[in-house]
C-alpha cells in the first residue's frame, strides 16, 4: 500500500520546495529514495541542443558518478536511450527498458553500473521534448530486488506534481539567470539609472543611482517614490514620472523630460525621464518609466553592454548607435563597419524603435544621457 496521506504530501512538498531553491533537490530526492526502498537517486538532464549531458542534483550518487557520466556514459546509457520513445509523466521500472538479462550484457553495466553498485532503476519521465530530456531516477543495488508495483504507484502519484515543479524549475532557473546577468550589467552602468512602476514607485536603481541618492544632497528615494528636497522640484519631478507612466499605460503621449534638482554645494543634477515603450528588462513587475540621473561632475560614453542591458539592443546595433551618438551620418558610418548603406538604415530604425526616438539628434541627447554626459539644456 501506499505510505500515509501526511507522507505523501509531505513528499509533494518537499519536491515543490525544490522549485525555487536548488539546494533542496537533494533533501527531496533523499525522502523519495527512502520511501521507495531505493539506495540512490538523481534528477537525470540531457539537452542535446547544448550537449548537455548530466546528473544536475543527486543522493547518494557520487561526484565521481556524476563526472563519468557526463563525460562518456550518458551516451551508453540504455535506460534513456529507450525512454526517449515514452511519454512526459511516463513512469517505470528498468526492466520494461531493458531486462536484467539483456542489460547485464551492456558496457554501461558492466563498465560503469556495476563500479556503483546499481542494479536496478525506476523513473518518472518529467521532460521529453525537442532536445531536452529529463528524469527523476531512483537505484538500487544488486542485493536488493526489482522495485515492484507500490514503488512505482508512488512515483505515479507524485508524476505530474515532478512535472510541474520540473517545468518550474527550469522557467524559474532561466529568469534568475537572466535578472542575475542583467542586474550585473545594470549594475556596471557609470550613470544612475532607475526603473519606475506605472504608479511611479521604484522598482529598481543600480548602483550609481543608489549611490547618488544615499548622498541625500537634493534627491531622495522614499515609499512613494522618487523626490527632491526643495518641494518646487520633487512636485515637479513626481509629474514628470507619473507623466511618463502614462504614456506605458496607453493614457498619453508624452515622450520625455528633464528635471533639475538643486545640490547644496554642487552643480544640480539632470534627470532624463523616458517612458518604457517595450520593455526588455526581467522584472516580476511591468516597467512603465525609466530615469537617467546625470550628474554634470561625471561625463562618459555609454558602454555596449550597459546599451545592451537597458534597451536590448543588438552588439551590432550598440556599435551604430554609438557612431551615431558621435555625430557621424549613416553612409559614413556603413563604410567605417563594412556594410551597406541598407543594413545601417536597417539598423537605425530598429534602434530608434527600441530607444523609442525618432531622430539622430534625440538619440545623441537620449546616449548622453545614458553616459552621464552634460546634456544642453
């Protein structure tokens, strides 16, 4: 019979848990293996189209395990090899594989199996799609028998939930992926930069404009969102913002302005406000507007990357955007890269829709901006 209820849901749990934090794959794979009577287990990955090859979280299975397998058995492996041909959800025992008789024949056994003392399998397949194939695997060794039918009634009570945390996993891996490689760069920026809400509210800064505002010399960052010391700037500066936002929310058009914030004994600071159009920034929330704060003591170019980061452009459209912020004219520019004439206007219209100009002199003024460079006002 299956275990208890309050087990079983505790195992769900468990595998849920796992979800967001990978260090709790083990923990769950460990309760798994000891509800199936099993002696090791792992969550089983291929990616063929990143050559891929792995065993990502495991218990009980040994490093050394993990590194043959992904350097030469996994292409041996004919418990994957015939489980490629089974369903998403497909739950079974090794045997229907391949039985012990034929499999006690193979290389994999008798070279790799064997070393590791695992005799038997039983898997829940969570992934079969494209190149991407993943199991959650259970062994165990040669003085123990076959897993029977209670061991595999477990593991098709748990398939769909494995399913899903699986599909969540792998989602939730990417974006973290992405936001950590994003915040990196945005981080790295020289100019301060801030991300607003369609309510205004900051969502995000880097950390030059987190550091221009713990000065708290004439800019603050508070609940509400962002303001200004002298009350004339800060209502003038929350309009401006709310304004922007509107533009996100399909409730205007406005497309951009300048705020100046007085500093007590320092030029004041400039800063750009810039409706998100279309935004390419992985937040857990909508980006309606975007601040540049540029401040007069500073003056650089912007870098590729930070290009890249904040407006998604191409390497090949940050290097004609930066020509253009340099002033030089698009034929000029198609001989000074090699291209045709064709290809750079191509180009510079996919750059003004992502910058969310209309021409070379906003966006010399909009690259300025992203530098940190004084802009005339």
């Amino acid at each position: 019979m299956l275990p208890n209820s309050e087990a079983l849901s505790q195992l769900v749990i468990d595998l849920y848990d796992a979800v967001s934090d990978p260090d709790l794959w083990k923990p769950f794979l460990q309760h798994l293996a000891e509800s199936t009577g099993a002696t090791a287990a792992g969550l089983v990955m291929r990616d063929g189209g990143r050559n891929m090859h792995t065993i990502t979280h495991s218990w009980e299975l040994g490093a050394e395990f993990v590194r043959v397998f992904r350097e030469h058995y996994h292409s041996l492996d004919v418990w994957a090899e015939r489980g490629r041909s089974k369903p998403p959800g497909y739950v079974c025992a090794s045997e229907e594989l391949c039985p012990l008789a034929e499999f006690v024949t193979t290389e994999v056994y008798n070279d790799f199996m064997v070393p590791q003392d695992i005799e038997h399998g039983l898997f829940v397949l969570v992934e079969n799609k494209g190149p991407l194939f993943a199991s959650v695997s259970l062994y165990r060794d040669a003085s123990r028998p076959a897993f029977d039918n209670l061991e595999l009634e477990i593991l098709r009570f748990l398939a769909p939930h494995a399913q899903r945390a699986f599909s969540l996993h792998v989602h939730f891996s990417e974006l973290k992926a992405q936001s950590e490689g994003f915040e990196a760069a945005f981080d790295r920026l020289p100019t301060g930069v801030i991300f607003f809400s369609a309510k205004g509210e900051v969502v995000l800064m880097n950390r030059s404009a987190s550091a221009l505002v713990a000065e708290r010399d004439g800019l603050l960052a508070t609940r509400g969102g962002l303001r200004a010391e002298r009350l004339p700037e800060s209502s003038s500066l929350e309009k401006t913002i709310l304004q922007a936002a509107s533009t996100f929310n399909g409730k205007g058009l406005w497309s951009g302005g300048t705020v100046m914030i007085s500093r007590r004994s320092r030029p004041p600071l400039q800063i750009q406000i810039s409706p998100i159009r279309r935004s390419v920034v992985p937040m857990s929330q909508p980006i309606a507007a975007m601040a540049f704060i540029n401040d007069p003591l500073r003056c650089q170019r912007p870098s590729q990357e930070g290009l890249r980061a904040i407006y998604g452009l191409t390497p090949a459209e940050c290097r004609v955007a930066l020509l253009l912020g340099d002033g030089h004219a698009p034929r000029k520019i198609a001989n000074m890269v090699g291209v045709t004439d064709n290809t750079v206007r191509s180009q510079i219209k996919s750059i003004f829709s992502k910058t969310g100009v209309r021409r070379q002199g906003e966006l010399i003024r909009l690259l300025m901006n992203t530098s940190g460079a004084k802009v005339p006002i």
